[in-house]
C-alpha cells in the first residue's frame, strides 16, 4: 500500500540532491531509512512499555546472579 510522506524543505531537498546524485529514487532512500530504523524505533518503544511496567510493579526484574541461578548455570567460586 503505497503512503505519502511530508518532509521538511531542507530534508527533501537533501533526499533530491542524494537521489539525482546517484541515479537512484527518492522513494527507495526513504524506503532503506525506514526499514534501517524501524528495528530500533520498536526495541526503544518496547523497552520504554517495559520500564513503565518495571515503575509500576505490574513486572518484575531479576539480576543476573538470581537467573544463572534458576538456570543452574551459578557459578561454583
């Protein structure tokens, strides 16, 4: 499904210069910035709903220590 995007003047005239410059469109640039960021835009929201969780008592977190141990893997020093 094809989606419009608005860019700020200066950006898109970036994206043009960029485009022109390479032969390639300005629709695959924005295409590779999104699919580049999109991982780290949803890890940073899912850890961000995490530590909400955390703050709230709704989770809980545990050290390593205690997982190594539940795990058997504690070390024997």
């Amino acid at each position: 499904m094809p989606a419009s995007v608005r860019l700020p003047d200066d950006v898109d005239r970036r994206l043009t210069f960029l485009a022109k410059t390479t032969g390639r469109s300005k629709a695959y640039y924005i295409k590779e910035a999104i699919v580049e960021h999109l991982d780290l835009m949803e890890d940073i929201y899912l850890a961000e709903k995490r530590l909400d969780q955390v703050k709230s008592g709704l989770s809980k977190i545990f050290t390593l220590e205690e997982v190594e141990k539940d795990l058997g893997l504690a070390s024997k020093v």
